[in-house]
C-alpha cells in the first residue's frame, strides 16, 4: 500500500503558512486535522498515512491492525 506525508505549513513542499484560498491547501489541512480510525490521533504533518476505506490512517496504525488480522489462529490438534 503506497503512503504519503503531508508536509508542514510553510515548508517548500506544504500548504501556505497563513490562512489562504488555496483548495489544495485547505484540503491537506483537512486531511492533517483528520483523525485516525485507530488511535484517535490527528493524521498530523511529516507523519505517513494512507487512505484506508476512504479514510486517512497513520501508516504504522494501519500495518499493525493488518499485521494483527492476518496473524495466524493457534489450532490445538487433539491428542
């Protein structure tokens, strides 16, 4: 799954430092300002995350959920 960063306000590659009319920068705002389904966080700036049924997640919170569903069930086999 490929992830993304959205870089901080006033940095070279982020939104506009101040309040602005830019569609691209209010919706990476909106995007930072979301909260992850897992840990209740904000998706934050220079953190990654992913779009995971069609919402933003932290990258890490996301690997382990998938990683935790995906581990195998111990059977016991009767003797």
């Amino acid at each position: 799954m490929a992830w993304g960063i959205l870089a901080k306000p006033g940095s070279k590659h982020g939104p506009c430092k101040g309040t602005c009319a830019h569609v691209d920068c209010a919706a990476n705002r909106k995007t930072a300002e979301a909260l992850c389904p897992d840990c209740g966080k904000s998706i934050g700036w220079n953190t990654p995350f992913v779009y995971y049924q069609g919402k933003p997640w932290h990258n890490s919170c996301l690997e382990i959920m998938v990683e935790r569903n995906l581990k195998p069930k111990v059977q016991r086999r009767n003797p």
